[in-house]
C-alpha cells in the first residue's frame, strides 16, 4: 500500500521557520522523482520545489534563497526546510511522487502551515 505522510506544519510568525517531512512507503522511493506543492485558500496548487531521481533540486522563484528540499533515500523520506517564512506562505503543503516509465504518481494528505502574527 503507497503512502505518503507529512509533518511538521503549524503556525509561525513572519520570518520563522520549519521543517516539513514526508515519509514514504509502498513504492521504490529511489526511482521517484519527488515534490512539495502548496496550495492557499482559493488558489490553485502550485510547485514549491521539485527533487529528481538523479538528486538535482529545482525551486519555484517565490522560495528560491529561503527553501531547501532534501531527501534522503535510506530513510524513504523528503524534507522541506522553510526559512524567513512569509505571510503569503501560508497554505497546505502537500507531497508528491512522480515515476515517468512507467507512469506513478501519489499524493500526501497535506499539511498545514499558517504564517501569521
């Protein structure tokens, strides 16, 4: 059975930060190329960061500079660290896994993240 479980949301004021997970199972981890996406209140889902396969991490430009993706494939799990956290960060962070050949993909549940004073 294909799971994908996050944590680590939670409310944050401007300019802190946290660390989301996503724990991984039921697929090989290592051949997925793994995502967090966000998703505000009445706007669509949109990218945050995406880690291939291969290792190499891309970021949307609105998280470039305070955003790390991570992952480590021993322990079948990604990371999302966010610094200097924005109001406009504010969203559900959800977890997605991607295999091209052939084609997989599965969703977390998402988690909560509230930046506010």
């Amino acid at each position: 059975q294909v799971q994908l479980v996050e944590s680590g949301g939670g409310l944050v004021q401007p300019g802190g930060s946290l660390r989301l997970s996503c724990a991984a199972s039921g697929f090989t981890f290592n051949m997925y190329h793994m995502s967090w996406y966000r998703q505000a209140p009445g706007k669509e889902r949109e990218l945050v960061a995406i880690t291939a396969a291969s290792g190499s991490t891309t970021y949307a430009d609105s998280v470039k500079g305070r955003f790390t993706m991570s992952r480590d494939n021993a322990k079948n799990t990604v990371y999302l660290q966010m610094n200097s956290l924005k109001p406009e960060d504010t969203a559900v962070y959800y977890c997605y896994a991607r295999r091209v050949v052939p084609t997989r993909m599965y969703w977390g549940q998402g988690t909560q993240v509230t930046v506010s004073s």
